[in-house]
C-alpha cells in the first residue's frame, strides 16, 4: 500500500452504521451492510471479548514483510482464503442462524488466525501465542489478534457463562466486553 495507507482499515468501522463488510480497491473503498437480525448482533456481543496483549506496536514496522510478501506473491492463497472466510460469514450472518451463529464463526475466526500467522512471521509471538492458548483454556472456542500483529487486542469468542474462567486464565483487567450497536461500542 501505498505511505500512509497502513491502518486504512481500523477507523472505517466507525464511520459508517452498523455491521457491515468492507471491500478495499486501491483508492475506493466499498461498504455494503450485511443484514441480520438486531439479536444476532446481540447474541455475537455475548460471546465475544477483546483481551489485551500488554504489547504496543507499530502497524507500519509489522506489515512491512507482509507487505514484502504479498508484492512476491507469496501469499496468494492465503489471501484468497480469507476472502472465502469473510464470504462464507456473510454468508453465514444473514441465514439467521440463531444459536449457531457464534459458533459457527467462531470456527471461521480459528481458521482466519491460522491463516494470518501463514503470512509473516511477524504477525505473532510465543507471548501471543501463549495468551491465546490462555483463552482457549479459559473456556473461548476460538480467537485472533486483531490489526497488523505482534501486539493489540485478541477478540475471543467464548460463552458468557465462561468468562470468569477467561478472566482468571488472562487477568480480568486485560479483557474488555463490548456491544455492536449504531457503530461499535466498547464497554468495560
């Protein structure tokens, strides 16, 4: 991408309304509003959490192999994979699937940070891997580091009647609940 495009993405989430997925073409950028019910967003924000990882990074410093790689071809298929994910949980948020629903993304969710750790070596640590390995022990079914990597916040997917496991597994200060509403909400 071109200087100063790095991070595009991290405020256009609250500039529009609502859930909505994104496409990204050079300069343009397309939002089209994915339509499912207002308790499927509640029932997603029961079962997700944003942990912190304690590690400040530059998004810049850790998309530069990324970067390096994507321009060498290097990770098409990994790219084309995720496309397929953010596909199949579109596909999968507008079929109401009630119940299911944070389920069955959280599925998607392991398979799409399996992916993004194939497409640098930068994107995760042994601290990191050792936190989610945390969360997944406290009781999540799935999670990924959110933005570039090696640092941030990793949104589990994990039953609400668990996460008193999760807190004592990460530390209670360290894990953030939020709402998805007009535009995202974080709640502490």
């Amino acid at each position: 991408p071109p200087r100063g495009r790095v991070g595009l993405p991290d405020p256009l989430p609250v500039a529009s309304d609502g859930l909505n997925r994104r496409r990204l073409g050079g300069a343009r950028v397309q939002i089209h509003p994915v339509h499912g019910r207002g308790d499927d967003l509640d029932r997603l924000a029961a079962w997700f959490v944003l942990v912190y990882t304690g590690i400040k990074r530059r998004a810049s410093e850790v998309l530069q192999a990324q970067i390096a790689n994507t321009t060498k071809r290097k990770v098409d298929a990994e790219l084309e994979a995720l496309v397929a994910l953010v596909d199949e949980s579109h596909r999968i948020f507008e079929s109401n699937r009630g119940d299911e629903l944070p389920v069955e993304l959280a599925r998607l969710l392991s398979e799409s940070w399996r992916l993004k750790k194939r497409l640098s070596p930068r994107v995760s640590t042994t601290e990191i891997d050792d936190l989610y390995d945390r969360c997944l022990g406290g009781g999540a079914l799935a999670g990924k580091l959110c933005g570039a990597g090696v640092g941030g916040l990793v949104m589990v997917v994990i039953p609400a009647t668990l996460r008193a496991a999760l807190w004592v597994s990460v530390g209670a200060v360290r894990s953030v609940t939020f709402r998805v509403g007009t535009a995202v909400s974080v709640v502490s």
